[in-house]
C-alpha cells in the first residue's frame, strides 16, 4: 500500500504493526494544515518549472477534495496524513504527487502543519478564553459594590467586595490570553524547507513558502527545525497556567456554595443533585472544571517524557506528542465555553457574604486607624487588636473589658467601643482603601473598566490573524 | 430528562453543563459491570421480599438486552450509566427500577462496577503480557549460546550472551506479572452496601452482594469504601512499572538495531522506511513502545493530581480519575500484543556480537584470573588490566609491552601475551561465570526453562479466574 | 585519588565534574548499608580462603570507625561510598581493601545497599504512619456517639458522627501500612554476587550472602539485578498512596476548621496567626501536610523519567534516583509524626456539627422510612423527599404544604410532620445504619477496636524485623 | 518567640509545628530580596512622615548587618525570614520594626521577594547558559567543514558536519535563553502593595515603591498580586525547555561517544571508569546531565500540584513552592558549567564520522540529482534509489545490476556507477545543500557567526540588567 516502502523494504507491513505505529486517528486535527503546506510546496516547485501548471491543477484541486471529503476509514499501512496526501494527488497527477517528496520531507511537512495548527487553536482558544474572563469582568461590574469577604488560608481575612475576587480572576486570565500572543511569536515560525534534516539541494526558498504559509519568519538550521517541539511544550505550559487558573476559580465556586459558606448560589441547570440524597445541589460543572488543570499537567507530563529522551533528528516518538496538545486545547475549549454560560447565572448572596464581613474581620484596618489616629506603632496596634479580637470570639468584649485592653496601651477612654466597631464597618473598610488595584469599589470598577477594553482589543486581533490565516489558505489552494 | 432532577432542581439542566460533567462516554467500559451490580442488587431485595420476583425477572431481561444492545448515543442529561440503567429498569418494570437506588447509590455502585473491571482488564493484561514474557523466553532459549556484549553506561562491559539480556527482560516482566496478584488483592473488594457515603438503614447484606459479584471481601467502612481510588494509582503504579520495562526493551531493541551498533535485525515487516531517504530502515515499533512509559505516566499524574485534593466524600472530580486507568490499560495491552509478534522474527547478528565481546571487553575476568592464578590482590590485578587495556586500545600492545607491564606487578615472564588474551575469549569467560544468575549458558538455561513453568502457571490461575467471574455474571442476570 | 582511575584514565579528574558526578552527599544515606555489604563480603572471601582472617579483622575495623566517625567533607573525585570504603579498608589492610571489588562491582553492592536502606527506612516509616494511626483510632474511640455530618461534593450528605469519620481515615491510612509488608517482599531481595552486569567467576555464594544480609531471597538474573529500580517505583507509589490520604484528610481539617464550617477547632500550638490581620488563626500544619503529595508525587515524576529512558545495564542516572526515595521518605516521616502530636488535641465543635446534620440533612433515611412503613417505591419516595427538601429550604415547610405533597403521592394523613421530623433526628439516624462498615456507633466501636488490635500487631512486626536486621548487621561487623 | 502570636493565640507553639511550617531554611534564598523589600518599605514611610529619619537609619542599619552576617540557626518559631527582619529591625528601633507591618503584609512581601529573586537568578543562569551556547557555537565554527552523519530515528539519515549538529544545539539553546527576556516582563512586576489580600487604607505609593525596587511595573488587583504564582510556573517551564536542550545534547554525547558509534571521543578528564571492568570509559558527566530535565519536571510538577487545588488568597501551601525554584535554577546552573568547560575538549573522530557517511547514506540527494539532470520524477528516483541502497546493502551493486536497475526506469546507460557515487561523496553532497539553514558548510558558517553576535548582545543586556538592580538595592539601603 505505501508508496514509500516498496524498494529498500518490500511491500508487507505487518497489520497490527501499522496500526500500532499509525498517526492517521489524530492526524485528521492536522489534514488541512497539511494540504496547504503541500499545495504551497507544489505551487512554489511550479514556479521554478519543476512541475507544470496543469499537473499543479489537477492536484490543487484532489486535495480540495480530500479536505472537503476526508475518508473515513483509512489503512494504516498509508503510515500517515503525507501517505494519504500524496497518494490522493499521484492518483490525480502521477507527477505532482510524485514532487511532493521533492526538497520535502514529512519531517518538515509534518512540523509546519503541527505549527499551523497549533497557532489556530491558540486564537480560538484564546477567543473562548475572552468570552468567560468578559462574563467574569460583567459580572464584576454589577458586584463592584457589594461586600464580600476575602479569604487567606480560607479563614476570612478582610473585608472586600464580589466585583474585586471576580476581577482578580479575570485579570488573571487575561494576563494569561495575553501571553498567547508572545507565545505565537514562538509557534509561528516555519520549518518548512529543512527537509528530512539537512536542507536539501532541491530549489526551495524558505522565507516565500513561510509567506505563503503566514509564518512570521523562519526557523532557520535544519535539524533544530524539523525536531524541535519547544514550543509544544511551552504552549502546554500556557495552557496548564490558564487551567489553574480556571482550576481555582472552580475550586472558590465549589467553597463558597457550600452550605456552610453560603456566600453564592450556583444557577440549578448547571447543578445535579443525589440519586439518593433529594435535598443535594451539587456544583457538579465547578468539580469538573477544576480536574482539568489535572488534565493539562498529565498531557505535558506525557509530552515533557517523550522529548527528553531523544538525540539527533526526527524519531517516530515525536508523531505521539502533539495529540497532546489537542486534548488540553479540547479540554480547556469545553470548560471556558460552560463556565462562560454559567458565570453570568451566578448569584451573589449579599446579605450572608456582608455578615461575614463583621468584626472582628476588618481587624487590621482598625489596627491602622490606631497607626493613624493615635500614632501608636503598628505592631503595638496589631497586638491590642488581637486582644480585642480574642474578647470578641470569646463573647467578652464590652466597654469595659475595651477600656481595659486600650488603658494596656496608654490610650484609656481615648476611644469608644462603639466608636470602635462603627471604625470596622466593611462599607466604611472598602472605602478607605487607597492603594492601586485595592478593592475599593473605585478602584475596581477602573480596573473592570480598563480589563473589558483590553478583552475587547485582544479578541480584535485574534479574529484579525484568523482571518489573515484563512485568506492565505484559501489562496493557496486555488491557482 | 433525570430521573433524580425532579422535585429539588427542577427539570431543567442546562445541555452544554450536561454534556460537561456527563460521564456516560467513558461509562461504556463499565456498562456490564454496573449491570451486574444492579442485577445483583434487585436480587438481594428480592430474596429480602422487598421485591417480587416477577418484577425481578421483567427488570433483569431489560438489563440483559441492554448489554447486548448498548445505545449509541444517549441524552448527557441522563449523567451516566447509573442513570441510563435506571431508566432502562423502570421502563421493563417500574418498580424494580424505583427500588435500584434504596440502600444503593451512584457512589458505592460505580466504585463497585470500576473494581470488577479492572480486575478483569488487569487479568486479560497480564495475559497478553505473558505472551511478550513467553516470547522473550523462547528466544532466550534459542541463543543460550549466543555470544553478545552486556552494556553499561552504553559501553560495552562484559561477554554475555543474547539469551541472558533476553532473560534479563523477561525477568522484570514476569515479576511485575506476577505482581498482577497481590494487586488483585487490593482492588477485588466490595464497596457495595456502603451506600452513598455512611451505610444505609436498608436491608443490604454486604457479605453476601460481594460474594455474588465475585470479591474476595468487603471494604468496611463506609466512607473509605465510596471515596478510596488508591486501588486504581497502585494499579496505575503496577502499569508504569511494566511500561518502563517495556520502554527499557524498546530503546535495546532502537539502539543495537542502529548501524553503529549492528547487533540485531528488526524484521522488515515491523519496520518503515523513509519517504525522501530511501536507504533508511526505522524500527518505528519499539520508538512507539517506548513512549508508552509516558503515556502511563501521564495518566498516573492525572489520577494522581486530581485525587490528591479532594476532602470527604465522592465529588464528581473521582468520575474523571477512572478513564486515565483504561486508557493505560489499552496503551499497553496493543503495545505487549504487537511486541509478543514481533519478537519471535528479531535476528541476532551472532558474528558482530561476538566481535563486540572482544579484548579488551573481558578485562574484568583476566583480572580475576590474575587473582587466582597468582594470588595477585584484585586491586592490583585491576591496574594491571588496565594499563594493558590502555596498551590494547592504542595498539601498543605486544609481547614485549606486555612483559614490562607485568614486571611491574612482581608477574614478569609468569604468562605469555598469547595465554592471557586466550583467557579473554568470550566463550571461555561465559562459560566460567560460576554465580547464580549468571549468564553461562547452563545458568540461562536453567532460569528460561523454570520461568517458562511460572508463566504457564500464572497463566492458568489468570484464565481460572476470568472464568469464574464470567460464571458469576451469567448467573446474577438470569433467575 | 581514586584508586580506579590509574591506568585507563589518567589520574587527573576535573574537579567540577568529579563534584557534579560524585553521589557523595546523598551516600551519607547508605553508608551504613554498604559498610554492612562491604562487611559480608570480606567475611564470604575469608571463608572461602581469599583473604586471612588478620587481614579480615583489620579491615573490619576500619569500617566500624569509618560508620562510627563518617568524614564531614569527602574528596568527591573518590566518586561514591564505594570509594570511599575501598580506600578506607585499604589503609587497614591493603589486602583486605584490594579484595573487595573481586567479584563485587559497585553495580551489585550499591543495589544492594539501597534495598537495605529502603526496607529500613519503610520499616521505620510505618512505625510512624502508625503512630498517627493510632492517635485517629483513639480520637475516633472517644466521638464515636457525636454526631457529624457526612459530605459528598462539600456538601451536607448524611448524619455520621466524628468517629465514623476519622476511622474512615484510618482505614486508609492502616491499609497502606500493610501493604508496606507486601512491598518489602519486593524490596527484600538480594542483588549481591552479580557484579557488575554478568555474574562473576569469583567464588560468590549468593544464597549465603543474601541470609546474611537479611535478604528473604535472590533476585537471579544479573543484569536485572543490577539494574532493576522497579522497587523503589513501587515504594514511592506505595508512599503517595499515603500521602494522598494525608492530604486529604489535611484538606479536611482546612475545611471544617473555618469559620464557616466551624465543626473542629485545631489547637492553637499548632496554629498561626497574621502579621497583619489579628483576628486570625490559620491551620499551617494542615496547609503544610497537603502540600506533601505534591512533594511525593514530584519524586516519582522524577525517578520514573530517570528509570524509564535508560537501555541495558547500570548507568550512572541511577545514582540520581535513590536521593528522591529518602526525600520522599523525610517529608511523610515529619508529616506523620506532627500530625500524630496534633491529633489528641483536635477539638469537635459538637454543636455546630450536630446542627449540620438537621433536616434536609437526613432526608435519604427518610425516604428509606417511606418505603419501609408504606411501601413506597424508593424513587417515588426520593421524589417526595426532595418536594419536602425545597419547601424547607425556601421556608414554606408546614403541615398544610407537607400534606398536599404527601397528598400527591398518596399518603395524605399517613404521617404528620412531627413524626416526619422526627425520622430525621441525627440519632435516631445514626443508630438506625445497618449494614457492616456504616456509621452507627457500635459498628464504628467495632471497627475502631478491631484495628487498634491491628495496628498493634503490625508495629511488632515491623518491630521484630528491624530488631532481626540490627542483630544481623553487628554480627556482621565483628568476627 | 514570634511577635506575631501574641493576643490571639497566646505565645505557645509547639516546637515540631514550628520547624513543620517554617520557611526559614529556604529563606535564605530570599534573604537579600527580602530585606531590600523592607527597606524600601520604611523609606517611603519616612517619606511620608510616618516614620522619623533616625528611627529608619537605625533600622537600615540592622538591616545591612543582618545581610552581612546572617545567623547560621534561626528559632524556628520565628516562622519566616519576615518574623526575623522584624525581630532584627525592632531591636535597632521599636518603632521602624513596629512598622514593618503597617500597610505591609509578609503576602505581598513575600511575592516581591521572590520575584525579585526569580529575576537575579533568571538573569545569572541565562549568562551560564550563555557560556555553553558560546562553546557550542565555537565548536561548531571548528568543524563547519567537519562531514558528520545526521541521524533519523538513530539510523544514519544524511551527511552533515558537526559544526551542523552543534548549531542545531546552539541555536535551540540560544531560542530559550532568547525567551528569558520575555518571561522577565512576566516576572518582574511588583505585588508590593497589595498588603494581605486587598489593598490598604495605608499611605502606600504603589508605582514609586515598584521604580525603587527595579520593577517594570505593578500588578494590579490586591488578590492577583499577592496570590499568583504564575510567573513562577512559567519560569521552571522555561526551565524544563532548557533542560530538555541539556538532555537531548546529554544523549547524543553518550550515543556518539559508545564505541559502536565512536563518532566522538569525550576528555578524560570529564570520564570515569569502572571499578571492576579496567577498559571502560564512562560518560558520567553526560549521563548526570541528562537526568536533570527529570529534576526540573519533578519540580514543576510539584509547584503544579500545590497551586492547582488553592482557593482565594495566600494559604501557606505557597511557601513550599518556591523552593522547587530555586532546586532547578540550581540543577542547571551547575550543569550549564560543566557542559561548558567540557565541551571545548570534545574531540571529533574525523575518520569515523566521514564513513558514517559514506553510501548509501546520501542516497536522498542522489535522488534529487536524477530529478534535476534525467527529469525524473522524485517518487520514481525514490524508488530507484531504494533499489540501489538495497544492493549496496546486500553487496551485490556493480554496474551490470546497477544499469539493469537503471534500466527499469528508462535510465538504462544514462549514468556510469562510478558517476553515480561521485554524486554521493559527503564534501560533495554538504556543499550542494542550498536552503537557508541547511548544512552547508558557508550557511553554517553565516549562522554561527551571526549566533556568536547575538549571544554577546544578550549577555550584555543581562548583565546590565543585574547591575542596575544591584545599584537599586544599594541605594536602597542606605540613606
């Protein structure tokens, strides 16, 4: 059945063996990347009449097809996508088919068309990505003033609001999507024209088959060209720091709509409850979004594995680490889809979420209004607040037991009680953050405001480069 | 759609959220056990009048045609198999499927249904792995004789023989194999009866369900039973561990099939070649086993990350663990399969073997012999050797050179250069090798024949307990 | 100053690379374990006429001072232990130290001495996770009436009690504790005799050497001897398994330590507070012993990518192996012995988690009751249930809404709603459990009491085993 | 002992609990950072009046004592370098060292720290990274005319020359120490700030104490910046892609060097030999090597593990990633200098590796040379070529079953075997290679050339780079 195997090593190919080695299951994510560096390739050797215009047609024009029809069920023996490839263009074009080989390797081929591939699904994750950080940022907005506790070692630390823990996810993410724009500075090159692992003597000029492909530039010595998978890897790691960060994010949505935190509700259509246990809610979407941060660790575990261990030039390995990369992008295009459809249907509890803004939780703001009102040095404060606030947890604190505790610190009778507690009201603690990036409603509702522009010019330029991409495809394939 | 939904959620699931958390994709590979655990269950409440016997009878002929003509595509909104056989049942029988959930919940029914598939796939594995062992002992067999270099640190190190490295493989094989049992151990436990996470008030007979579903005991406390995947990381464990072994044989098999190296031939069959370098012959077999280390592995991480997290009882996060443990189980049993064919038509290159066993190869056994021969301190014997290998490898070395060196260990004219490079020929040192586990032939003999007894024995008790189970199936789905 | 280099090398040895390749830092571990194999080995050789028993004693000697009084700072172009104790024993006795690479390369003695270590280590490991084992059964001994809720999903599942619980830790945790039994039949199994790679003529008798090592047995084939680490893969599996329960329950303790679930409180000497924000008590131990399965975890990551690419015999990536097992060891040994401290002053908030477990909480058992006292088909009676569940969840739950929805499934004025509720009381819940391994009291009590017995056994074992090996080594170490 | 605990928890910690959760020992790492963070601190409080003149120069004073001379044992009830700094500070003046806090949180603290650290350490590995690029590249330009074969899946693929296959390992290399200015951007931000978790009512200038402190700007929202560890997870991925480039030059050093390939011959001075074998010479410095891409996936996995399962603000977990850091900064660093002093003493075996590339290794470009002068089609000239490489193999090639081959192909007589393995000759073959980045000795030659520049831009943008920040760190501590 191959084409290449008659010769040096007769026609058999064991079944099971060809199936076992096989890359065509997942060489469908790369069919029509691979069309268009073949189409490229042929289109460039007529140009420098090494194949004739009508023969390029009659190809051009089969891999259409194939793109429009891919089979369904293929035979292994074909070994992969370029078997396939140049099978279908011999049987148009004995000749071009047989070019294709020519000053083109499936080492090269392959690792161009992984590289087209790759950078498309980036764009389009990163689109989807958009979508849920800009429900996030939405939401943030509505929730720029409603109180709501802040969390460190999940013991309840100061008092902020739901539009600041929203933005601090987004901006999170966003930071994340826009690194898929210098992480494509690092996929976007081509190694088209390294041939097997050498270059070749065959006329190719690389920098006008990289244009032709929408590279941005050329990797240039060969064997680096046609072995290296670094950018697989660091586009695993990418897509592992957005799964955490989406991972967390779950893991927040699954703490705080716990009964016993009972500061959010989840929307019901995204909610199951127990086959035997009717009273249940269970976050199930929450629990399956924060077990594909495990997901994206697994697939670079496996990818990270298979690259260490390789000397010299191309080895059959390789073909098994870029079905890694489509799973973490499937798994991570699933999870911003439904969370982005979800988010919007959260509700806040506000009246739970402010209560567990109450003394003595707003602590340290009291502890600097001594710094500020009194000059008292803030350890000293720290410390007469900590006293304060073992009273108030042991059901003592009253005006006399404070008077006492501040007496301790020369400020007897400076300072009511009441005075006091109304100095820890979460409204008045929000307000009186002053720092950059701080939860004050304010500062928050800039930062949303400025994040949503930014979600907005980034998505422009991903559609922008998709649609450059699909335009030089189409080009390509047509003469 | 759920039978559960209704009265606390409302109808509604959102069909994007369903999709997401649905686990009825993967819940394919567990469909006939959780019938069985079904069939099992109706059973019990039948005998405990609970349920009457044609109501019984109506729900196990739904559950049989169920399993013989599993659905293709099923609504996500059912969630998974649990919820598809329940709507089965109360189609055949509305009560036999209302009373599927009474001291029965998801949690202790898919912890019982993976349990009895893993133990399955694990038995049906380790089958196929001992065709690999029994392969690689038959060669063994066959070049017990055969003279090839044993290698470390890549360098060749000492005259062996084919049969004794093939024997190495087969070894470690076989005692992970082995390890197949005490592994059984762990996961043929029943959770059934624990419920949904505490026990239940309904009347279940633990002892009695794990009898009839084929377990060898009961994991007792409730929590533990619904909860605990430490069965499924040890035998993901087990897996990696035959994985390396595996990887370990394939990187053999890539590097002394090389040019350089010329110790060995790949069949033709099990080989590909180059589409633009037609003189190159892959061995893109053993490069595809290798890397299945790493996909274990992989999946090992999965499990492991997303397990490591969790606090109390089932959350659906557990759902996701399981497929990491099939798709490892398939990984390698395709890998033992297509190794176990390969194998038998490997071919030594006995004549570059024996070459690569050449002085000064044997160095370490001529020391030896200084020792005993001459009473010569090891330590000694050892620089000695050297200095002659030093001699060997600049070609210096001769009658003279040889006498000088040995004058400076006191041995001047004690041996002739003709005598001690005859105490270096490899079948002489080979067959001097005196320890157990040795690779004299007689010692390789030996070990091959008595391991080719354990692989049929273990074989044999795996094959018993297939058929066991498969008895115990068929008689909890009819009456 | 190597003794091995003269000769073949040259004596000079670059210093950096003498310090990046030297295992002297991490051999500390073992230079007990190779004394003892260093030790046999010369006693083998003096029974067999090899070497005077003056020269024997001397060398002895040497290597108790040597274990007795290890140097602070080695040379590291002296590479390893083996180094090491080979010049050391030479200085005693040139003889005796000339002897011990005769018939014993660093390959099999290095093997054999991590093996020596592991169990040791493993034996003392357990005794720890014991200890914790301990102080969870005792714990859960003193709460096995208090009344706790169970969760599935973070979400209030079912009345339990505190005992139930920690047993079900426990569980875990004894389970993996007595595998480690089952594990040291795969570590206990004796590598010397097999040189470096091929066996030896040397008067070995590997049996012997093996029962004076305290190995139960063999491991034949001398390449797999050699070069075989599939033990330690198992043994870290086998330590993540344990340090996945800790984190979980660690998790736990994080969990129903907060404010929000409020149901145990951790003692504050093991607790922290802010620097900033007084009101706070942060569970650090806890935090810090979730933390360990990811340390485990990165340790098998990082042996099994190591084990995994390597051909043939002994390469020096070995050496880079071992040092992960005993960090992974250190980490679980601290964790174990600070949280057995921590465990005997947990405090239960017994209110609080009796009030988690109010209705809807019980609502399953409720419908367990329906389907006992009126027939009720359980789904139906689910159904019902959770009809109830959301009129107390939204407020409206009195007798004439609990009428019309008993109404609709037939049971108008079959129940009032006291009766009802008092179905759901905690207690009377709990005591209702019937089925082994539930969460009623006495079965807990029985549990609990049986694995007391266990553990108790378990550490004399391991006990016994260690006081056997420590008599084996001094025996060793003196005529 | 902490000056924290008082109040709230009272002064007891248990002395276990305390060394458990300390972060002191790896502290040290972050020592110099972290006392540049305070300083900086109390400068813009005196600034702002909140602090006298003299109370600060007291303070910084401390301060540099403290760098100059760290204590070697720290109370480990101090918690943390901050407990210490405070201790320290307050010693020199109650109320600078009261202040610390005010404003400041060790969660923001802590974060700058580590990023100020991460930059240092980041920027001092790219220059050691650097230094072996460097030795590469220089190599390589010795050995631009050098013929060497390029492997395909270990099998002898085409001629190329070393300085080729040196390229290929400098050029990847340089990509990665190339991207470490990108991560920088990621990095160096400043969390300072941010306090505990949401900004402070504190008179705290967020952009001036980020300029002080050498950050390229600020990262906004209070909960991001103080939680994230991002930069840190993208950095060890950066790492571990550098650590892969290590290793797959680590294997092709060990491969090249075997004596079956002995393309290469490594220095002595890098080598070891055996103990027990005298002819061997071991590639121990290339074997540590490639171990290390394990460790440095080891680490990440670890950071991975900890981060993904995190809700909300700081938790202590956080701690224990940071180290992992450091382990891999370590691992390479020192690898970088040994790979870098070793490889200028790397000798070629020139002879050898030209007959590795001697026919019918070429035969992909006799191939191409039947295209260009006979017109033939690449796929025809394929499988022409295969027949020839065949006979070769089989030794049967002599012109009559060379021209009959010819002949099948209507070649018959148009080409002399003898022209046609001219057209094979290496020299001939490497000089024909026409495509940016092939082996051509002139194109390897442009690329090392352009390569050296480019490393000596780089290096010395990094080294003003740290130069600048040193400054920043003295002014800072001073007056």
């Amino acid at each position: 059945v191959s084409v290449f195997r008659r010769g040096r090593l007769g026609e058999r190919f064991d079944l099971d063996a060809a199936a076992y080695t096989s890359s065509l299951d997942f060489d469908r994510e790369i069919l029509r990347a691979t069309i268009w560096v073949n189409a490229v390739h042929l289109k460039l050797l007529c140009e420098k009449g090494a194949l004739g215009s009508e023969e390029l047609e009659k190809a051009l024009k089969a891999l259409r097809r194939l793109e429009e029809n891919p089979p369904e069920k293929i035979d292994p023996r074909l070994e992969d996508v370029h078997g396939l490839i140049e099978k279908v263009a011999s049987e148009a074009s004995e000749k071009a088919g047989g070019m294709l080989a020519y000053g083109k390797s499936r080492n090269d081929a392959v690792a161009a068309a992984i590289r087209i591939r790759a950078r498309e699904r980036l764009l389009q994750l990163t689109l989807q990505q958009l979508q849920l950080i800009e429900a996030l940022l939405k939401k943030a907005l509505e929730h720029v003033e409603t109180i709501f506790p802040a969390y460190t070692h999940l013991q309840r630390a100061a008092p902020a609001t739901f539009g600041f823990i929203l933005h601090g996810h987004a901006q999170r993410l966003l930071r994340n999507a826009e690194n898929a724009e210098t992480l494509l500075n690092r996929i976007n090159l081509s190694p088209m024209g390294a041939a097997a692992v050498v270059g070749t003597s065959a006329p190719i000029d690389r920098l006008r088959e990289a244009e032709l492909l929408g590279f941005d530039g050329v990797l240039e010595n060969a064997l680096d060209a046609t072995t290296s998978r670094d950018f697989l890897l660091m586009m695993l790691a990418h897509l592992f720091d957005s799964a955490t960060s989406l991972s967390n994010l779950a893991e927040e949505m699954v703490v705080y709509s716990s009964s016993e935190f009972g500061l959010i509700e989840l929307p019901d259509e995204f909610s199951s409850t127990s086959s035997v246990m009717p009273q249940k809610k269970n976050p199930v979407v929450a629990e399956i979004a924060r077990t594909k941060s495990a997901e994206v660790l697994g697939e670079l575990v496996k990818a990270a594995v298979i690259l260490t261990r390789l000397p010299g030039g191309y080895s059959l390995d390789l073909q098994q680490v870029t079905p890694k990369l489509w799973n973490a992008v499937d798994e991570l295009e699933r999870s911003f889809k439904v969370m982005a459809k979800m988010v919007p249907s959260l509700r806040v509890r506000a009246e739970e979420a402010r209560k567990a803004c109450l003394p003595p939780v707003g602590m340290a703001e009291a502890a600097n209004l001594l710094v500020k009102n009194f000059g008292l040095n803030f350890r000293k404060a720290h410390q007469l607040c900590a006293l304060i606030a073992r009273l108030m947890l042991e059901n003592e604190l009253d005006e006399p037991s404070f008077q006492k505790t501040l007496s301790g610190f020369g400020l007897g009778n400076k300072l009511t009680l009441r005075e006091f507690l109304e100095w820890m009201e979460p409204e008045r603690i929000v307000a009186s953050y002053s720092t950059l990036g701080s939860s004050n409603p304010r500062e928050v509702e800039r930062m949303v405001n400025r994040d949503l522009k930014r979600v907005g010019e980034l998505r422009m330029r991903c559609s922008e480069r998709l649609t450059k991409f699909e335009e030089l495809y189409c080009s390509a394939l047509n003469l």
